[in-house]
C-alpha cells in the first residue's frame, strides 16, 4: 500500500488534526501564572514533537517535502513510549505523583497519555517503518531528553514555588521535589538509558515485522 493511498492519508490527517487540536488546547486553556506554562511538562513537549512529526509524515503523502523525516519520527515515537511508560507507572502508584492538581479532564488524560501517543508509534514502525539507522537517531534523542531536564531544573524549578516536597519546589512533577539532587540525576541517567533501550526495543520490532510480512517499505513501494 502506498503512503499516498486513502486509507493512510486518512489516517495521517486524523493524527495530525489531533495533535494539532491538543497543541491549541494546551496553549490557549493552561495557567500561564506558573511560568513556563504548559511547557513545564514532558509530556507537553512530547505532544510538540508528535504535532511536527505528524505534519512531517502527513506532507510526504501529500508530496510536499523529499526528506524523510524518519528521526523526527523515530524520537517522536520513543518519547511518546517514554511518557506513556512514565505517566502510568507513576499514576498507578500514587495519581498525585504526576497531577499535582489533582484529576486532569479525561479526554486530556487518555489523549495525551495513549491514544496520541499509539498513533505516532503505529506509524513510525507500520506505516513509515523509520526504524531503519537507529544510531541517527541516538544523538537528537539524548539532545531532546537532557534539554528537557536542564529546561526543568535551571528554570521551571528557579522560578516556580509549586509544587512543592520533602526537598525543594517548583519542579513540574510532584515526586522529583521530594528527591535529593544526587537522587534526581540517578533518575534522569536511568531515563536516558531507558531510551536507549525503547529505540532499540522498537528497532528490532521493526525489523521483524519487516522480515515477517514480506511486504516492502510502504516508502519504497511508493516511489
């Protein structure tokens, strides 16, 4: 089947209207009295990438760019991994360890937390198949996690009082303010070590369904 075909332009135009909607959503309903606003969140940035990365693989059906854009699309899909892995873990223990007000709206909840993250994976490793030169993508994704860390500690944690632990305050999840510094690095290390492994994890899944369906590169097959 071809990227330009129907049923996968529907597809791509459904991913991308959706994470263009949440992306406005975030910026026009979120409190902006706590700076930083809705970017303070890991998650919000994932939900970011996925929008570029959406448009990305929605203007290569469309025939608008020659790039392929297969390590946007592949650090898109393993943050979006990583924050469904994350935010679940995390809500099953204890909600108020992520939602440091209490219930987020459901439809929020569900989408940024499965749903838009499914769609991106199940175009990254069915649809694009972009699991192709993993080690491209290694270098961008250690840049976006460790950005995001050094964005959280040097200013979300300096210039907000909430929410606030047993250590410190203004960290955007509840649980990091009750972790020592030597602690929290521990946690980001490991962090960037378990994307390593999601993109090697989502590599070799790739490569099987390859091997196993016999079916050519829907981006080779197009051409």
């Amino acid at each position: 089947m071809s990227i330009h075909s129907a049923p996968i332009m529907a597809y791509r135009w459904i991913t991308f209207l959706l994470a263009g909607g949440y992306c406005l959503y975030q910026l026009l309903s979120h409190d902006y009295s706590n700076p930083g606003g809705p970017f303070r969140f890991l998650t919000i940035w994932a939900l970011f990438l996925s929008f570029y990365s959406a448009s990305r693989m929605l203007a290569l059906s469309e025939q608008r760019v020659v790039r392929d854009h297969h390590r946007t699309a592949t650090v898109a899909a393993v943050v979006n991994v990583m924050v469904v892995f994350l935010y679940w873990r995390l809500f099953f223990e204890d909600p108020a360890l992520v939602n440091a007000r209490g219930d987020i709206p459901w439809h929020q909840q569900y989408y940024l937390h499965l749903l838009g993250p499914f769609l991106q994976i199940f175009d990254a490793l069915f649809i694009a198949r972009v699991f192709r030169r993993p080690l491209r993508a290694a270098a961008p994704l250690i840049a976006f996690v460790l950005a995001y860390i050094m964005w959280s500690e040097l200013f979300v944690q300096r210039y907000n009082d909430q929410p606030t632990g047993t250590v410190t305050s203004g960290l955007p999840y509840p649980f990091l303010n009750s972790m020592p510094f030597g602690d929290r690095a521990m946690f980001y290390t490991s962090n960037i070590g378990m994307a390593l492994f999601v993109l090697a994890v989502l590599t070799a899944i790739c490569w099987f369904v390859r091997k196993s369906t016999h079916i050519p590169d829907i981006q080779t097959a197009s051409q």
